[in-house]
C-alpha cells in the first residue's frame, strides 16, 4: 500500500503525487492566466494610446478640404445593396489655399453624382493623405489586440493542462493497475496467476 494511503486521514480519499501535481500545476496556469491578460490589457492600451497619439498628430499636420466628385459612382456600385456594394475610386478636385487647383481620389461605396461634395485630407503642400485615424479605428484596434492576445494565452492554457492531465491519468492508470496486482490476491482468495473458474 502507498505511503499516501497509509497517512491519509480517516474519511478523506488518499491524494496521491500526480494530485498535488495537478494543484500545483493548475494554480500556476490560473497565475500565468492572469499575468496573460494584465500583459494582454496593457498592450491594448497600448495600441490604443498609440493610434490616438498618430490621430492627434496628423489632424494637425494636415488639413480637411472640401472636394467636388468629377464623376457619377460606377454600376457596380449604384446596382450592389446595402454591404455588398464594392469600394470605388472616384476622382476629386480641390482648390488649395495656394489658389490651385488639385486632384485625387477618394473611396464611394455607395450611389454618387458628379458635383457632390465630400471631404479629403491634405498636407502642408496641398497633397492628398489618408484621413487621420478616428477614435473608433483606435478602440478597434485595441480590441483587436485584446480579443486575439486573450484567445492566445486561453487557448495555451487549455492545451498545456489537457496535457498534465492526459500525463497524470497515464501514471494514474499505471499506478491502479501495480496496486491491483498487488490487492487483487488478497481480495479474491486467489493465488496470483490462478485463473478466474
């Protein structure tokens, strides 16, 4: 019989080695699970701080103008319904604060005329750059971050404990069948290697 058993308490089941590796190991993981995600929430914070630092940045770098479309949106995107429309490149004009007239495209997804209005973004020299990231752009992608670090450290976690337990249940196994050898004898009246009549 397993020293275990000998100096359990009465009433209680014996814990063998491979349970207080399970504890051990277990209380580790729900440590590292939260680590994880204080690491996973600080880089989000991160990402986010970051984007609405850039956005700062280029709003004041650069300038939003008033542009005229040049022409109506293409077919496809008049005909396409409301998420299925196709992104499409239409050119724009602008006068520039130096008096001259600029051109560039901007993105339609949806059904425009030639004249409309819309507004682009400009730098010092009158050129076309993108639009400065929005609050929105900065909470998505933080949470991006966080939904995809999350899901990493919980999926890690989940695998490295199925495989202490698919370990500990081998030596478990292992270890029954030695003590049934060693029981069975003993319990049936049976000379071990006689056969069951």
């Amino acid at each position: 019989m397993s020293r275990d058993r000998k100096h359990a308490p009465q009433g209680t089941l014996p814990r063998r080695a491979t349970d207080r590796v399970e504890d051990l190991v277990a209380w580790l993981l729900v440590l590292v699970g939260l680590v994880g995600t204080i690491v996973t929430l600080m880089l989000a914070s991160d990402v986010y701080s970051g984007q609405m630092e850039r956005a700062r940045r280029e709003a004041a770098a650069h300038t939003p103008v008033t542009a005229v479309l040049v022409r109506d949106a293409s077919t496809a995107v008049a005909a396409g319904r409301a998420g299925d429309s196709v992104p499409d490149e239409i050119p724009v004009c602008w006068t520039g604060r130096d008096g001259l007239e600029h051109t560039g495209t901007t993105s339609v997804t949806s059904p425009t005329k030639a004249g409309q209005t819309v507004t682009v973004w400009v730098d010092h020299a009158q050129r076309q750059v993108p639009a400065p990231p929005t609050r929105a752009d900065a909470i998505t992608g933080a949470a991006i971050v966080a939904v995809l670090g999350w899901s990493t450290l919980a999926a890690a976690l989940v695998l490295a404990w199925r495989a202490v337990r698919r370990t500990t249940l081998t030596y478990n196994c292992a270890g029954w069948e030695r003590e049934w050898w060693e029981v069975e004898p003993r319990w049936s009246g049976r000379a071990r290697g006689e056969s069951i009549s």
